[in-house]
C-alpha cells in the first residue's frame, strides 16, 4: 500500500484528517477546495484518474499480455517475466484505490482497511502459492518482503534522508513500540526452528547418525511443530488486534505526522464506489497473475538455475514493494521521516504478525501444513536485520550511514540466498 504524504494512516500513521478538520480550521479554505472537487468526480472520472495517476501505469500492458500467455502456454520463463512486471502496477493501484476507499471511511475504519490491503500483493502470492503446495515460495516471499521493507526500503529511506539533511529526526517512542512489534515476529519464527533444532540434537544423542537421517520424516516433530506454529499464529492475530487498536485508537497521537499543507493535498480524487469497486477488480486481476507467477517458478528455477529462495525472498518482495519503496524514499527526502518509516516498519510488522499467522490459519483450513518453522539460515538473517533496525532507531534519529549499513546487509543477504540450493 502506498500512502501519500497526506494519508500517513496507510501505514499506521493514524492521521486521517477529512473527518478531524472542523470548518473553523485555518484550512478550512483548502478543505472547502477538496469538497469543490470531490462534488465533481464521478465513476468514470475515478476511473481515469486511477488509470492515469502514475508513470507506473504504463506497465499495464503487461496485464493483458501475462494472460495470453498463460492462455498460449507460451514458455515458462515468458509467464514468469510477463506477470513478473504486471504485479508492479497491479500493486501500484491497489494502494491508490485502498488510500482514496480509506478517505471517506473515518481513521477507525479507514486503518482496518489499510492494514487489511496494506500488503495484499504479498497476501495474494501467498494465497495463491498455498493452494498449490508450494509451501517454500510461501515463507521465502514472507520473510523476503520482511527484509525488503526493514532494510532495503528503511535503508534507502534513510539514504534519502540524509542526503539533504545531516540529521533526521522522528518519533522515538512511536519508533521503538513498532521495533518491539518486529522483535516478536522475529521471536516467533525463531522458537520452532529451536524446538526442530533441540528435536533434533535429541535424536542424534539418542539414536546416533541413523536416527538423525530419519528424523526429516519424524512424524511427532511435524506435529509438534504444526502445534506450536499453529496456535502462536492465533496468539500473533490477537496482538496485531491489539496494536491496531494502540496504533489507531488508544495512542494514536505517536503515529501522527506533522501536518505541513497536508489538506492541500487530501482531494477525493475517486467516488467511494468507484474505489471499492476497483480495489475488487484489482485484487482479482492480481490474484489470477500471481497464479500464473507462481506457476512458472518452477520451471524457471530448474531451467536457468536460479535458486527458488532467491525468486522467493529477492524477486518477489521488491516486486510487491516497489510502490511502497516510491513512496518512502520520497517521503524522506522531504524529510517525513514519521510517514517513511510507518511505510517500511508497519508494512514489516503487518506481514509478521499479521499476514504469516493468518496464512498458517489458513493452510490448517485447507489441509496445508504451513509452520512457521524457516530454515535456520532465513531464521539469522532475520534476527540479524531485526537487531541492527532496533539498534539503529532506537535514539529517534537517522543519517545516510546508517542506511548505508542497512543496505549492505541486504546485499550481503542477496548474496547469501543466490547461492543457496536448488531445492531450498
């Protein structure tokens, strides 16, 4: 979901300003322009502006072409590079639809809605993804988007940032209550890969090197680790409840970004109607490109030797992201650094407690069984960017170095996940 700088509630912001400001505000000038325009959009006008609000936009071409061939059945790496470049526009407009829905919906409902959508492309992949057993491209995309956001999106945000100001400043406590937020997603993934660890160590003492080949197919391990993964999933939906309740309701006023013209900028530029109904269509039309996205993975990975955690963690997140990416970079230049990381750390925090407990729910529903068990090198590589955001955000302040170190750590782990096995 990409906020604009006058919406910082899409990620979490807690800002939304139509029903706040009253018409005895020095702004009201500005608000009685929004309405002026707002009376004049329409269903078709919406529409237009959807289609037509965004460079990004063009690369809608690739829609159309990404169902021809899959229709055609045109060579696996044409579907994957086809639907591959449709999901970034695809992603592009449902942020503009769920930003413009949210408008009119009141900051209560309005930051259900945006959290809900926040990262539906993510959701969308993973969906589709567990409905085919692909149940590796399902964590790998998750744990990628994570490091996407928290590293490449914070670090260039950062970047940004510093280039015009030595120093940028943001709300500390704010700051630190959504890196407390990621450390217990991180935690939660950590603790089956050390019960599949301490299983296993178990094993190899009890049963020396034969049972230690066995144990991969350990019935009592899978189904410990199904218990644990399944119940600390309804566990993490309650507290992302509960931090939307905090982040939106009780302690909303953490969240807010300084208002700067921002109502010169919030216009209705599509009818609520009009925006719901192409938040469906989207969704839809992008359901049906992930799906042929994710069904070509593999022949892709086989073929040009690509290591599927590679297309899962790398490819895909910065997909999914690139309108997010946008989104904060510029907003950190212009120094909103409130706005940039409600944008990388809130999208962060929606898929890890969030968006990976509802899939594991979800694959119990269908008969999948995803766990929130990664491989012990994904797990590292988490902990280790979760520890080097918190150390970095916890004084409120921000410069290009600091970026510049986020940035190399995911390089390095790029780097990592390019050499990992086929059949990782």
């Amino acid at each position: 979901m990409a906020p604009t700088e006058s919406t910082p509630l899409v990620r979490g912001s807690g800002n939304n300003g139509n029903d706040r400001l009253p018409t005895h505000s020095p702004s009201f000038p500005a608000f009685a322009r929004s309405e002026q325009h707002g009376a004049q959009v329409n269903f078709a006008s919406s529409i237009w502006w959807l289609l037509t609000s965004s460079w990004i936009n063009t690369l809608l071409v690739f829609v159309p072409l990404g169902f021809l061939a899959e229709i055609l059945h045109w060579p696996a790496v044409a579907i994957f590079s086809i639907n591959f470049l449709a999901i970034i526009p695809l992603a592009k407009l449902l942020g503009d639809c769920t930003e413009q829905a949210s408008l009119k919906l009141g900051q209560t409902l309005g930051g259900l809605l945006n959290a809900t959508f926040g990262n539906a492309v993510e959701l969308i992949v993973g969906i589709v993804a567990l409905a085919q057993g692909q149940l590796r491209i399902v964590q790998t995309s998750l744990i990628g988007s994570i490091l996407s956001n928290i590293l490449l999106v914070l670090g260039m945000s950062f970047v940004a940032g510093g280039i015009f100001t030595s120093e940028n400043s943001f709300q500390q406590t704010a700051a630190q209550a959504s890196a407390s937020i990621m450390t217990l997603g991180c935690i939660t993934v950590a603790i089956p890969a050390a019960y599949q660890g301490g299983q296993r160590m178990s094993r190899l003492f009890e049963q020396g090197f034969e049972g230690l080949i066995a144990f991969d197919t350990d019935k009592q391990t899978e189904d410990g680790l199904l218990f644990i993964s399944r119940g600390t999933s309804i566990i993490l939906l309650c507290i992302y409840v509960l931090y939307l309740f905090f982040q939106l309701q009780t302690h909303a006023f953490l969240y807010e970004a300084e208002e700067d013209d921002q109502e010169d900028e919030e216009e209705m530029k599509m009818t609520p109607t009009a925006a719901l109904v192409g938040l469906l269509a989207v969704t839809v039309v992008t359901s049906f490109s992930a799906d042929y996205l994710v069904g070509a993975i593999d022949e892709v990975a086989t073929s040009y030797k690509i290591p599927k955690a590679f297309i899962g963690t790398i490819l895909l997140p910065i997909v999914a992201n690139a309108a997010e990416h946008t989104t904060s970079v510029w907003m950190a230049a212009k120094n909103k650094m409130e706005i940039a990381l409600a944008v990388a750390l809130g999208s962060s925090i929606q898929i890890a407690v969030g968006v990976i407990p509802a899939l594991v729910i979800a694959g119990w529903v269908i008969g999948q069984p995803l766990t929130l068990y990664f491989h012990s090198f994904e797990t590292a590589i988490l902990v280790a960017a979760v520890l080097l955001v918190n150390t970095l955000v916890q004084d409120g302040k921000s410069n290009y170095m600091e970026g510049a170190m986020l940035c190399s750590l995911y390089l390095v782990a790029a780097l990592s996940f390019w050499v990992q096995p086929q059949d990782s």
